[in-house]
C-alpha cells in the first residue's frame, strides 16, 4: 500500500463552473473566517499544508522587497490579474506573484474539491501568528477549525 504522501493517480481537472461554486462559497463566508489548507493534511496533488505556508512566506518575504512606491500598483495589477500587462513590462516580482497565485489558487480549488480545507476563526489566527512573530512560546495553537455548528451560528449572527 502506497504512503499517504505519495501521489500515485492524477488529480481531477476542476470544470470553470466548479471553480466559481468554489469561490462562491469562499465569498459567502463570514468575514472574521477564511480558507485553508491545514498544516498535515495534503492535498492530492501532493502538496502539504505546511508546504503552502511555506509558499505564503516566501510570497511574503518577495513582497516585503517591493518598493513602497511599487506596491500599490503591484496590488492593483494582481486584483486585475495582469490583464493589461505586455510581454515586455513584467517585472520580477510581478512575474513571481502570478506564478504564485495561480499555484495556490490550483492548490486550493483541489484541496477544496478533495474536502481537505477548513475554515478557521482569522482573529484567532492572528493572534497565534503575532505571538510566533514576537517570539513567544505558544503551547497550545488554539486555531482549531471551526465545527459546522459555530460556523452556522457566525453565518446567522451576521446575517441579523
């Protein structure tokens, strides 16, 4: 039998419209939320969570380098997926932006498809990201997803 970390089959090409029922859903969700990847759950196509952290960070480090007065419009173009970008113009963190986020989006969309994600409290995440950032021991994460249960109550709460 095969190890759970080795991928052995392709992975099932994800139609246009489950793509959008995807992000349908992912948009319906309550601010305070988002989606992921768990850390050792892994997504067919063989990819770990830890392994999109990993992605995020050095997505985050190559943005950390981008001159302020860049940034902006960085931010715009990839909210406009590049659309009105030439050949010529792309520059290298531009270039390493799309490449990323399309890899994560592919990475999501599976994970999503093969019900590896969940969805965690973002303040609570937070607050567990600043402790490791200021340097702090944090035993216990406290960044369980959220049950179905405290899902629909946030869901309904906003809806009031």
């Amino acid at each position: 039998m095969a190890d759970k970390n080795t991928v052995t089959e392709k992975p099932d090409e994800i139609s246009i419209e489950e793509k959008d029922s995807m992000l349908t859903i992912f948009n319906n969700l309550p601010e305070d939320t988002f989606v992921t990847i768990p850390p050792d759950n892994i997504v067919y196509i063989g990819v770990s969570g830890l392994f999109i952290e990993q992605l995020t960070s050095v997505q985050n480090f190559i943005t950390s380098l981008i001159p302020e007065a860049d940034f902006e419009k960085l931010y715009i173009d990839m909210g406009n997926d590049f659309k009105n970008k030439d050949d010529e113009s792309w520059t290298p963190p531009e270039r390493f932006h799309m490449i990323m986020k399309e890899l994560l989006y592919e990475i999501a969309f599976q994970g999503s498809k093969q019900k590896q994600d969940r969805i965690y409290d973002r303040n609570k995440v937070g607050e567990y990201m600043a402790k490791l950032d200021k340097g702090e021991e944090v035993k216990d994460k406290g960044i369980d997803p959220l049950t179905l249960d405290e899902l629909i109550k946030r869901k309904t709460s906003n809806e009031d």
